[in-house]
C-alpha cells in the first residue's frame, strides 16, 4: 500500500505543511515521510539540516525524527497530494462562495419584489397608512371649518340681530320726528 493511502486512511491528509503552516502551491516539491506527514521539501532539509547541526553530526543510527509526530527513522518520499488537496480545497473555498453570492442574489430580488414592487405587503402597508394619515388630516381639518363655520354663523347672527335692533331704533326715531 502506498504512502499516500496509509495517510487518506489515516485521515492525516491537508493541505498545510506542518513545519511552515502554508498551503502547497502548485510547482512546490512536496515530501511523505513514512508516518505519513506531508511537509515542503525546503522545509524538510532545513529541519534535517538544523537536527543534524543540533547534534553535532552525531546522528541517531543514521536516521532522523518526524517533526510532526517524532517517528524515528523515516525516509521521504515525493509526491503530489498536498497540492491537489490544496486545489480541491480552494475549489470548494470558490465554490462555497460563488453559491453564496448567488443565493444573497436571489434573496435580494425576491426581496424588492416582495416588498418593494407595486403589489408589496410594502405598498400595501405604506398606502394604508397615507390613507389613514390623509383620513386624520381630513377630518381634524373638517372639524376646525365646522368651528370656523359656527363661529361665522354665530357672528353673522349676532351682526343680524344688531342690524335689526339698530332698524328698531332708527324706525322709533324716525316716528317720533
């Protein structure tokens, strides 16, 4: 069994180098170790190389340890997964995206149709309540010409009534002379 399907077995596939945490691009060199951790191959000597330096040389029989999960004795092996995990990662990343963009289009649509659109619960509630607006100015409008008109009414009789009094007086005056 490959390498590579002990680690999608294993569950320890993913698209970050573990010495780095970057993703693996496309063009990097990427190395298995025989645990089954993916790192950069750059990445991979340096750490070789400082564990070697670290022990003056001295190796332990030869082999080194996993950074990761400090298996001894490993040997590398190159291979492409870490990329095409990263690829398929980033294809779901646009695909999440471009299905998000999609459903807050529909909804915005949905949304200035519904409650913007001509038929509207929207219009309908902004149409009821001008109307009820309309309705209260009217009748508070109605009602000071209703006092307004009473008002003229009442001077109009009052005025009526001194005309007619005035009428007496002059008609008692005119009598007497």
């Amino acid at each position: 069994m490959m390498r590579e399907e002990i680690a999608i077995k294993r569950g320890m596939l993913s698209d970050l180098c573990s010495i780095c945490h970057e993703n693996f691009q496309q063009g990097e060199e990427e190395r298995i170790l025989t645990c089954s951790h993916f790192f950069h191959s750059k990445c991979i000597a340096l750490f070789e190389w400082h564990a070697c330096r670290r022990k003056k040389g001295h190796l332990l029989d030869g082999g080194y340890t996993c950074p990761f999960c400090r298996a001894p004795y490993y040997e590398t092996k190159r291979t492409s997964v870490g990329v095409v995990i990263h690829l398929n990662s980033c294809s779901l990343k646009i695909g999440a995206l471009v299905r998000g963009w999609l459903a807050r289009k529909e909804f915005y649509h949905r949304y200035r149709k519904d409650l913007i659109g001509p038929n509207s619960a929207l219009a309908q509630r902004f149409r009821k309540y001008i109307g009820k607006e309309v309705e209260h100015i009217s009748n508070t409008l109605l009602q000071k010409i209703d006092v307004d008109y009473m008002y003229m009414e009442r001077i109009i009789y009052e005025s009526d009534q001194s005309i007619a009094t005035s009428r007496d007086i002059f008609s008692e005056i005119l009598v007497r002379s």
